[in-house]
C-alpha cells in the first residue's frame, strides 16, 4: 500500500494540466493517506511510547503530499495565465536556468558546431599571429552567439512552458526523495525484523 500510493504520489506532475484531473487526483491522494493514517494509529496502542514507524513514514508522505497540492495548484494557475500577460524577469531566469539543467546536451553539440564552423571558415591555418587572431574570433562570436541564444531563450518562454518546467523539476524532485523514504522505510523494517529474529532465538 505505501510503496503503491508513493508511486501516485509522483504521477501527479506527470498529468497534463489540460486534463482537469490534476486537483481531484492530488487532494484524493491526500485524503487516501489521512485516512490510512487515522486507521494506523487507531490500530496502535495508547499507552506506547515511541510512534509507528509506519505512522512516521505516513505522515512524512502525507506532510509531502499537502506540498504537492498546493504546488500543483500554482503550476496550473501559472499554466493557464493569459498568454497577453508578460512573463516576470525572475521567472524567465528561473526557466533558462531550469532548461540548461534539463537539455545540458544541446549547449554541448551547439558548442562543437560552432568550433567545426569556425575550424572550416579559417583562411589561414599555418601562421602563428593569423591563428591567435582566429581563436580570439572565434571567442567572441560564440560569446556574441550565447549572449543572443539567452536573450532569445527569454523571449520564447510563455506560461505554459515554465509552467511545465517547474512540473518536470518537482517530477524529479519528487521522485527522488520519494524513493530514498522509501528505501529507507524499508530498510529499517526489514534491520528490526532481523533484530527481532534474532532476540526471539
């Protein structure tokens, strides 16, 4: 049941805010967990010192999943602005900064491009003085090329496309740390009952 719901949990992101689904399925999840959680406890004696360790898990998924709604509703509120709204600075900021994380191997073939065209354009490969001055060219224009790719990297994005980079990153986000509490719930479920093998013997 944790490891299944943990799974849903991280597929939220993954839904097109085109489907309307997104809040029904958050807040469903959400309600899911309390639920399991309020049976839990109920299930666990009163006078017991120390909480479930299946109790602390749940309610860290659960304290996850309330970050998740409100998260997903300011994803869609971002994704269906008007497109006539300019963009704020900070967010197109953001966004180039998301996109380079996301596409590191498209800044690495532009790169070698530029280097093979610029190897091709040199009309003088045997001189010293003509390949320093070749090398400086070739600096500036790919500067001169950077500096005109981020300005027109800002112009590009609209709403909907920042909406679902910020829905790309918490996808990852999510996911791994999902799968590292998980790992870790296990793990430590499967020490105490090995531990506890052990004592009984």
């Amino acid at each position: 049941m944790p490891d299944e719901s943990s799974t849903i949990l991280v597929t939220i992101f993954k839904l097109s805010p085109e489907s309307g689904e997104r809040v029904g399925l958050a807040l469903t999840i959400l309600l899911a967990y309390a639920v399991y959680l309020s049976l839990i406890s109920d299930s666990i004696p009163q006078t017991s010192l120390s909480a479930s360790l299946l109790s602390t898990y749940l309610a860290t998924i659960l304290l996850l999943q309330t970050i998740a709604v409100l998260l997903t509703v300011i994803y869609l509120d971002i994704y269906f602005t008007a497109d006539d709204k300019p963009v704020p600075n900070y967010l197109l900021t953001m966004s180039s900064f998301l996109e380079k994380i996301t596409s590191l191997n498209r800044c690495k073939k532009r790169n070698k491009v530029a280097d093979n065209s610029e190897g091709k354009n040199d009309p003088l490969t045997e001189d010293l003085d003509d390949k320093t001055d070749a090398n400086e060219k070739r600096l500036e224009k790919m500067k001169e090329w950077e500096d005109e790719e981020d300005d027109a990297t800002r112009k590009e994005f609209t709403w909907k496309e920042v909406a679902l980079l910020l829905d790309k990153i918490t996808l990852y986000i999510y996911l791994i740390v999902v799968t590292v509490l998980t790992v870790a719930f296990v793990s430590v479920m499967v020490d105490h009952y090995n531990s506890s093998y052990t004592s009984d013997k």
